[in-house]
C-alpha cells in the first residue's frame, strides 16, 4: 500500500502557483483576489475560513473576508454578493457552507457570476463540469483527480464507487471519473447492498460523513481508498475504534480525534489510499487557490 500524501501534493500546487504567479501578477499590475462570504458562528467554518486566508496572503493573493452574524437579513446578504460581483479586484467569491438553515443556499450560490465562482457550485459550472466543457473543477474533487494524477493512477476502466451524491462532491467526482472512462457507480443513504457494491471497486471515493464506514471486508484486495470524510471523535472508545495510531495519541492530549469514513483497517487491503487528517483536506484548500489563480488569469487575460 502507499499513500497518497496531500501535504506532498498540495505543496507543490502552491510551490507551482507562486513560481507562476510573479511575473504574471506584475504584468497584470495587480494580485489575485479571493473573497470568502461567512455567516453565523459555526466553529469548523471559521477554522476552515482562516486557513484559506493565510494560503492566499501567503501566496500574496489580495483577500478578503465578509463576516456577518446569523442574523444577517437576506437583503444584506444579497448586497454583498452583488458588490463581489462587480469588484474588479476579486476574481474568485466562495460562500462558506453551511449557511444558517433560514437561508437558501443555493439563492446565494445562484447570484455569484459563474466567472467568479471559484467553488463552481453555480448550475453553469456544474453543467461544464458533468459535459467535460471546464478546467477549473469542484476543490475536493479536483484535489483527489490531482492527487492521482500525481502517483500515476490511471482511472480508465476502472470499477469506481462514489459514496455521497451532493453537489459539493459526489456528483462532481461521479462525473470527472466519468469523463475519465471509468465506469461509475454512485451509493447514498437509499442505496440497498453497499457492501456488496463496495467489495466489486477498484477505486472507492468515500464523503459521508460516518467514521469507519467503509470496513476492510467490504474492500478488495489492491483498491485505491479516498476518504474525504473528516470526522471528530470525542470518546476514548471511538478513538481506539475508528482511529490511527497517531490519531489516538492526539486524543490523549486533546480530548478528540480525527477520522475519516474509511476505517484504517482497510487501508491494509489498498494499493494506494488518502490518511486522514494529512489527504483530501489539504488539496482542497490548495485547489481552492489554484482555482483562483484561474479565474484571475481568465479574467485578466495572462
């Protein structure tokens, strides 16, 4: 089994963006600009807001933050979007999901214009991405393509098994594979028999959100494991279950623990697979600037 390393990955599509960015930035006589929209107070969101922060002014990308409370009404937040939209010093608008549950995701994701959105969540982007007519992809997804790209995996005629339909990941995964000629097949919470569905794949993506999910008998032998699942486990008992070695040493000094979907055991049966924490979660954020540098280039012509 190898790993498929996202901190190896992830650094040298950031390595790449900088060596690239210098002399285009200069000619373009300005930065990149990623503006992130956050509502409410959810924990992980903030954490997640002020990683993607520091990656863009590491890289010297102009970036701006928009916070507003809960109580934020739908005109302030349409205003916002609609502001993003014409600013020419922002080429990429992300809206941090979850919002709060009084707002209509996709009302907001629906205003972003298709050329600033970086996440490419708006129905355009999706309908280029399942058609193959796009370079700039999904961040997770695109992270996972990179990544197998990267140690040579080759996805064509491959079995594939997407666990997880939403818009975020799974039904764009399903259809970058897809349009890769892998033949693939995608299970969700309705779904009858996924151990059966599961034990057949050459290659498993997994984003549910269940630690230890997928188990090692339901893999075959040589399979390529994805997990995009991030997880907390905050009991002694789940640790020692669900969770790496490392993982369960953190525990002890922090009173939780990382896991993903697929539980570390099955990693024994893979020819390659993706470690949780250190995969899937590190190329997001690195395709997320990658995809910025993108819409800039577009939107500058360089």
């Amino acid at each position: 089994m190898e790993i498929l390393d996202g901190k190896i990955v992830s650094a040298k599509v950031l390595e790449n963006i900088k060596n690239e960015s210098s002399i285009i930035i200069e000619k373009a006589g300005r930065p990149p600009g990623l503006a992130v929209v956050i509502v409410g107070d959810d924990p992980a969101s903030a954490i997640y807001v002020r990683s993607k922060e520091r990656k863009a002014r590491k890289l010297g990308f102009h970036s701006e933050v928009i916070e507003s409370n809960s109580s934020v009404s739908d005109e302030e937040l349409t205003s916002v979007i609609a502001k993003l939209n014409i600013d020419d010093k922002i080429d990429g608008i992300l809206v941090q999901l979850p919002l709060p549950e009084k707002f209509d995701t996709w009302k907001y994701l629906d205003m972003i214009d298709p050329e600033k959105d970086v996440d490419r969540f708006h129905p355009v982007n999706l309908g280029k991405i399942m058609l193959g007519r796009t370079n700039i992809y999904p961040c997770t997804p695109s992270g996972i393509v990179r990544m197998l790209d990267e140690y040579n995996v080759d996805v064509t005629g491959m079995n594939c098994v997407v666990l997880g339909r939403s818009y975020i990941v799974g039904k764009p995964m399903a259809s970058m594979l897809t349009n890769r000629n892998a033949t693939v097949t995608i299970c969700h919470s309705r779904t009858k028999n996924i151990p059966e569905i599961l034990s057949r794949a050459d290659l498993i993506v997994s984003a549910i959100g269940i630690p230890g999910f997928v188990k090692a008998d339901m893999v075959k032998d040589g399979s390529i494991l994805i997990d995009v699942g991030i997880n907390r486990v905050d009991t002694r008992e789940a640790a020692e279950e669900f969770c790496t070695s490392k993982e369960i040493e953190k525990f002890e000094k922090k009173g939780y623990a990382i896991t993903g979907d697929i539980h570390p055991a099955a990693f024994e049966k893979s020819s390659f697979y993706t470690p949780v924490p250190g995969g899937v979660g590190l190329m997001t954020v690195a395709m997320l600037m990658d995809n910025t540098f993108r819409l800039f280039l577009a939107r500058t012509g360089s």
